[in-house]
C-alpha cells in the first residue's frame, strides 16, 4: 500500500489533500484529510493521524500490510553502509540526522 493510493482513495472519497493531488508524500493536508476521515467514520485508532488497517478498511481499500511511508523507502536503501567507507554516499544523501542526538 502507497501513499499514493490511500489518496486517490481520500480523492475518491471527496476528500481536500491539497492541489498537488495524489503525489505519494504524506504531507500536512493528507494527514489532515486522513484524521477528519477517522473522527467522521467514528474509527477507534490507537495513534491517531496514523493509517492503518482500519483507515485503509474505512477507504475500501485492502492492504497486506501498512502504508509504506517515503522517508523509511528512502533510509532503507542505506542499511548496511559503513560511515567511514561509505561517507560520500551518505554525505550525499537527503537524510539527515543530527549525531549527537543518536544514542550509539
């Protein structure tokens, strides 16, 4: 399941994500259409503003597992890289995080 697809499903659903339409990034107007869906159709969800089974059930959509958020599809191309060997590659990346806050 993409993002892409849970908002065509809000697009569907007549849902406001904003004028970009369904461009697979999980922004401040998609998150906004998906957390008025669950207080519309009364969801009961766990951590709200998050989409997961029961959100994707009240779009009529099915899923064999949650939403693929952008940013994990972007770190996962990074596991297994070494900072010293690897460090111009991820010097390049668009990842960034802040060392001293990371508990190694």
């Amino acid at each position: 399941m993409t993002v892409a697809e849970i908002q065509r499903a809000l697009l569907a659903h007549g849902d406001d994500i904003g004028p970009s339409g369904a461009d697979n990034d999980l922004g401040r107007l998609t998150i906004a259409a998906v957390t008025a869906l669950q207080k519309a159709e009364k969801l009961d969800i766990l951590y709200p503003d998050t989409i997961g089974p029961k959100t994707i059930a009240a779009l009529g959509l099915s899923s064999a597992g949650p939403v693929a958020l952008p940013w994990i599809a972007e770190a996962h191309r990074y596991l297994g890289l070494h900072e010293r060997k690897d460090a111009a590659r991820l010097d390049a990346s668009e990842i960034r995080v802040a060392a001293p806050s990371l508990a190694w």
